[in-house]
C-alpha cells in the first residue's frame, strides 16, 4: 500500500494533466487547475519541512559537538533570527528581517559568487594552454568572446562584437541546441517513467 | 638552467596570489577612476528595448524577478532599467518572483524605489504579486487564472480588490512577459508560456546563462535577450538611465583583458620552454 498510493497518485495527476492539455474541456480543466492550487499549497509544507530537517540535522551536531559545529550553531543562530524577526515585524522595507537581508545576506551571498571571478582567472590562466589543435580553438574562440563582450574589445576594434555574435549564433548554438533537445527528451522519458509507475526513486528507494 | 628559460618556466607557474592581486585592484581601481569606454548595443539588446517601445501606453507588462541575491550585480540593474522603461512609458506592470531565497525583498526593493521616481499608483500602476512555491504550477496555473494561483498580492490585498487585477485575469489579459533570471526558469518561461500560451516575451539573464538563451532568440521565441552585466548596460544605455552596470562595465574590461594577458603570458612560458 505505501508504494502503491504514491505510485497511483501521480499515475492520475500526471495522466489528468496530460489529457487536460490536449482535450480542452471545462470540468478537466478546471480539476488540473485545481491540481495546480495544490501543488503551490503543499510546496509550502514542503519549505517548513526543509527548515524543521535542516534544524534536526544542525541540532543534532551541534548537541554532540561533531565536526565544524561552531558553523551549525550559527547557521541555527542565523536561521532563527531571520524567522523570528520576519514573524513580528514583517519582511517589508523598514524591518529588522529587510535590514539583514539589504546589509548582510545579499553582501555575503554577492560576495560568494563575486570570488569566481578570481578562481576563473587563476583557473583559465592555468588550463588555456594551446596543447593541441583542439585546445587552441578553444583556446582563440574564448579570447574572441571575451574581448567581444566587453566595450574594450569594440574600443579596439569596432567589427569584434560581430565575430563574437556570430560564434554565439553558430557555432555555440549548434552544441547548445544538442543539449537542450537532448535534456527536454529526458525530462519527457523521465516524466512518462513516473506517470507510469516505473521510475519510483522519488519515494527514496528504486 | 640559464636565466632567460627560468623567466619562461616562471611564466607558466605564476604564484596564484598574484594573480588575485591583480584581479582585485583591477575590480576597484576603474571604479575609483572610470575610464568611460564607449558602449555598444548588440542587436538582441536593441531587439529586446523595441518590443518594449513599441507597446502602446497602458498595455499589461508582467516583470518576473527571478534571481538569487548572489547574481544581484548583473541582474538588479536589469530590473532596474526595465521598470524605468515600463513606467516611463506609462505601462502598467505587474511584479512576481519564483525564487523563495530573497528575491522577494530584493523585488520589494526596486519596485517602490522606482514607482517613488515615477510616481506611480499601487493597484492601478503596478502590482506585486509576490512568491509562490512551485514555478512550474504557478506559470501553468496564470495562464488559466491568476487569482487561482495568487488569490493576495504581496500586501495581503485581495486580487479582486487592486483595479488593475480586475482586467488582467490570465495570460491573455497580458501583452509581454519580461523574465530577468538567473537560472532555469526562464527555460520555463519559454516552454510552459510562451510556447502554451502565446504570450511574447524577452529576458535579462546572466552572463553565463546567455549561451544557452541565444537559441530561443533564433526560434524567436524570445524577442530580444540581455546578456550579463554588459546587456543590463545596453539597456540603461537604450534607455538613457546610466546605472550601476555602465559603472560596471570598467572592471569588467580591464578584467577580462587581464585574463586574456595572463593566458598569452602562461602559453609563451609553454611554447618557449618546450622548446
């Protein structure tokens, strides 16, 4: 019965809603809509669910004094001030929740992702060496790119901006087009996987 | 080893430490003295500006916001110059967000600092329709009605209630989608309503992401892409509002030269010491 539930479940949602989309009828149309609304209701459960697990696994550490848990304890710490705050006061402009996120959490996270530009540098400086032919081409296409996307490069020279284009347009596009038409029919194989009751790692076991 | 190889061999194993250096102090110092390179417009930048020019004043613009504060530099002034472009033209906007970390203060944010500038009206000017979890649901379910999906606004206000919500119920209701992102979505965007619903649209999206997007605009399912922190400044250019990524721009030249110096320097260390 546990297995089975789930699996008819979204055997019926995932068949209504594939009927719905192609038979335009109202009564069916109205049920996937309604499928829809609680899909955004229980994703909401699914969010304080996220919290109260990440809160055990921390709590658990943290009580046993494992690994790094000077850092859970302030993930915990930080967690509970951003909830609380935002509970009493709101989350709007002029809140505790709005000046923690404005001057603390969106500086920290910018600054995460500001640190590629370092690990790229040292990284491209290291891996761009022109080896083999192929190694060079990458090597040529990336300089070209860079310098076309960035208003130095048309500075230099005015015409770069359209070699750039033209390799994001072509040559990009060729590689890029595989690999979305080849992840969309994934995504439908995987889909009909489930539908159909053969795929049931969703449930945490296969 | 005579010390004109040893010059070459040390160009291939430059102490990383420096390199940060230099890219540190040449993120800062443009910002300090800006050298002003003149910008271009690449096409699908103007492309994006026209769709939006050419929309008549009142018409129905929904502007998604659907970025982490961790991309907050590239995205935020696209945002930012997209709204000023929609107020200046009298367009009506309606805001929404699919991202649950932040996204919603940060739309919050730009949002009444650029209604304050255009002085326009909530409810009639503009809406914040806020964060709802599932983005797959929540693009499917407007298409049918948006009230379904957000039965309140941001501020708790019924939707029935706001005089702009009791025109606009679905898609069709709406006359051009604006996705600024920073991740998949805006691959949903395309296919779930675009694609289903018909409803044209263009986006902002970061650098890395642009590669992959470049195949909607050739299917023309996008009208017109930003790409990175140099689209957002072509469209602050187009759009005569010069912001935070124009300022941007500097350090992004001077970077990526730097970048391109460093790998010539590591390929002459290469070739030089093979031989």
């Amino acid at each position: 019965m546990r297995t089975q539930l789930p699996v008819a479940i979204a055997f019926l949602s995932g068949f209504i809603m594939v009927i719905a989309f192609f038979v335009p009828e109202s009564n069916l149309e109205n049920f996937s809509q309604n499928l829809l609304t609680f899909v955004t209701i229980v994703g909401g459960f699914t969010l304080l669910l996220g919290i109260v697990s990440i809160l055990r696994a921390n709590i658990q550490v943290v009580k046993k004094r494992g690994k790094e848990w000077g850092f859970k304890l302030l993930l915990i710490l930080t967690l509970l001030i951003m909830s609380i705050s935002s509970f009493i006061w709101g989350t709007h402009e002029g809140t505790v929740y709005h000046w923690m996120f404005q001057n603390m959490q969106a500086p920290m996270m910018s600054t995460m992702f500001s640190l590629l530009a370092f690990f790229i540098a040292s990284a491209a400086y290291r891996a761009f060496r022109a080896r083999t032919k192929e190694a060079t081409i990458l090597l040529i296409t990336s300089v070209i790119v860079m310098l076309g996307r960035i208003p130095l490069g048309q500075f230099l020279w005015s015409r770069l901006p359209e070699y750039t284009d033209w390799i994001m347009a072509y040559p990009n596009l060729a590689v890029q087009r595989g690999i979305i038409i080849g992840a969309a029919l994934g995504a439908a194989a995987m889909s009909l996987r489930i539908i159909l009751g053969i795929e049931r790692t969703y449930m945490g076991r296969g | 080893m005579n010390s004109a190889s040893e010059i070459f061999s040390k160009l291939q194993h430059i102490d990383r430490r420096y390199i940060f250096l230099f890219i540190g102090m040449a993120a800062f110092l443009p910002l300090i003295f800006p050298l002003g390179l003149p910008l271009g417009v690449t096409p699908s930048s103007e492309d994006l500006f026209n769709a939006v020019e050419n929309l008549e004043e009142g018409s129905v613009v929904m502007l998604t916001f659907d970025y982490y504060p961790s991309t907050l530099p590239e995205t935020e002034p696209m945002s930012y110059a997209a709204l000023r472009h929609l107020f200046r033209k009298n367009i009506r906007v309606i805001t929404l967000t699919t991202i649950p970390l932040g996204a919603l203060s940060v739309m919050e944010g730009v949002v009444k600092n650029v209604a304050r500038e255009y002085n326009k009206e909530y409810g009639t000017d503009y809406v914040n329709l806020g964060y709802k979890y599932g983005y797959v649901a929540v693009m499917l379910g407007m298409g049918r009605k948006i009230s379904d999906i957000f039965p309140r606004d941001n501020y708790d206000n019924k939707l029935e209630d706001l005089p702009l919500m009791q025109e606009v119920k679905n898609y069709d209701d709406v006359d051009f989608l604006f996705v600024v992102s920073d991740n998949a979505t805006v691959d949903y965007w395309v296919s779930l309503v675009n694609a289903q619903f018909g409803l044209p649209m263009g986006a902002g999206v970061t650098a890395v992401m642009a590669p992959k997007c470049y195949s909607f605009l050739q299917t023309g399912q996008m009208v017109g892409l930003l790409g990175g922190m140099k689209g957002a400044a072509e469209y602050e250019k187009l759009t005569q509002n010069q912001g935070r990524a124009t300022r941007g721009m500097d350090p992004q030249s001077i970077i990526h030269l730097l970048i391109i110096a460093f790998i010539i320097l590591g390929n002459i260390g290469y070739f030089v010491s093979k031989r």
